[in-house]
C-alpha cells in the first residue's frame, strides 16, 4: 500500500446522498465497505467527519444565533455522524473507537493523542468526533490537526469532485484537473481546498493532501493502491 497510516477527511454533506437532510443508509455503507477494503489490506485508518448535513454554524450566525453557540452544535452534529459511521463500520466487521475532543464519556472515549495511536497500530480503525473542541475552527481543520498528532502519512479528503480543477468544474467547463500542485500555487491561484487554516497547518507540517472522489466505490483502495486517483498537494 502506498501509505502506512492515512486521515481520511469526509464531509457531512455527501453522507445525504440523494436525500436533503440527514444520513443516507446506502452511502454511509458504501463508506464503511471503502474503508473495510482498506483497512483488510493493512492500511491504518483514522477518520475526521463534518456535520453540515445535519448542522451548520455559520448558517445559524445568518439567522442571528451567536457564532460560537453555532459552532458547538456543529461539533455535536460532527458527533451523530461519527456514531453512524462507527455503527455502519461495525455492522461491517471492522473494529473502531469513537474519540471525542469534547468528553462525552458515556458515549466513547475522549480524545487522547498516544491512545489513539495505539488503537491504530492494533488495526482499529478511530474516528476523531466533535472537531478541535473548539469554536472558530472547522472539522478540516480537526483533521489537519489530528493527522499531524498521530503522524499520519498523508490527508485524504473525500468529496464529490475527482481533484482539484483549475476553476469550478461545475461552472466552467473548460476547467482542467491536476494531477500535483504544490502549496504554493494553490495559495497563488486562490484555489478553494480546505479553509486556509486547515491548508496551513498541513503545508507547515509537511503534510500532503490529497483531494478524491470518495463517492465512486472502488476509489479509495485504487488511491492506496498507487493509481492516480485525485489531487495531490505536495510540497
Ligand atoms: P486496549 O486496552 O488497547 O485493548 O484498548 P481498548 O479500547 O479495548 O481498551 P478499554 O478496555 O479501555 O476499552 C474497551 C471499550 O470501552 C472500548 O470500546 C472503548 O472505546 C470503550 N471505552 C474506553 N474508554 C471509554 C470512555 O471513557 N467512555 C466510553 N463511553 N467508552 C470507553
């Protein structure tokens, strides 16, 4: 496998597949058997997981609620997702621990670094729940973050785009993709990957991403197995 120890970044939004709100039971199973694939293969999963399917923070500042109040109701919504995944991968077969950065002992464990770590080496697969703990940050930002404590290999953020494109695919169509870019033109060209935050930390700590489509089964192992799946941003 290409990589030894993977952050894999999924976003809240693509687990409504086809729905308007909420999880989709195909999609979140879908998921669980990608990362199955993977994790029969030897590769040591953690997961981060946003919740703008369920809750968005920023949307409730437009409706007058206070920024930070939003931004805690995001983590938890981060939380409802993490316990879906943490189900479906089970009913799957494949053994995990939920840690959350906000203590909800009763649910799972809290979030501790060396543990984490040990649980990945035994082949559990952890998903990181509740963001950074903190308001002002976004759950890219939680992954860049954990990725670095537990030296994951690389980011690999799962979204409905097969790469990074030159402009908006959706909007231009004559936007082509890259197959590499370095941090330094994806801040020249103002390209959108994660909040510059999350992009930050990554490029300060040497960690590469990678931008996939996490939507096509099939892809993940592909990107594990050497095939050039996605974008790669790389110093
Ligand atoms: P090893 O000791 O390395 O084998 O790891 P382990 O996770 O199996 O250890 P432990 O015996 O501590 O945990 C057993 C189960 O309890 C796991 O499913 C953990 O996720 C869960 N667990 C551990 N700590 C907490 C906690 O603080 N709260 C909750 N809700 N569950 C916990």
């Amino acid at each position: 496998m290409k990589y030894k120890r993977i952050l894999l970044k999924l976003s809240g939004e693509s687990l409504m597949g086809d729905k308007q709100f909420g999880i989709d039971n195909n999609r979140i199973d879908s998921y669980a058997k990608q990362i199955k694939e993977i994790c029969e293969a030897g590769v040591e999963v953690a997961i981060v997981i946003g919740g703008g399917n369920i809750f968005r923070g920023v949307q409730a500042e437009e409706g007058g609620m206070d920024r930070t109040h939003g931004d805690y109701m995001g983590m938890l919504a981060t939380m409802i997702n993490s316990m879906a995944l943490q189900a479906a991968l089970e009913s799957n077969g494949v053994n995990t621990r939920l840690q959350s950065a906000i203590e909800m002992k009763e649910i799972c464990e809290p979030f501790a670094r060396r543990r984490a770590v040990r649980h990945l080496e035994k082949g559990r697969v952890v998903i990181f729940g509740a963001g950074t703990g903190n308001p002002y940050f976004t759950t890219d930002s939680a992954a860049s973050l954990r990725a670095i404590e537990i030296n994951a290999d690389v980011i690999l953020k799962g979204t409905r785009v097969d790469g990074i494109y030159t402009a908006d695919p959706f909007k231009d169509p004559t936007a082509t993709k890259y197959e590499t870019i370095s941090f330094e033109d994806v801040y020249k060209k103002d390209l959108k990957i994660m909040d510059m935050t999350a992009f930050t930390l990554c490029n300060e700590n040497n960690l590469p991403i990678i931008v996939f489509d996490m939507d096509t089964p099939g892809n993940l192992k592909k990107l594990l197995d050497g095939e050039k799946i996605g974008t790669v941003v790389i110093n």
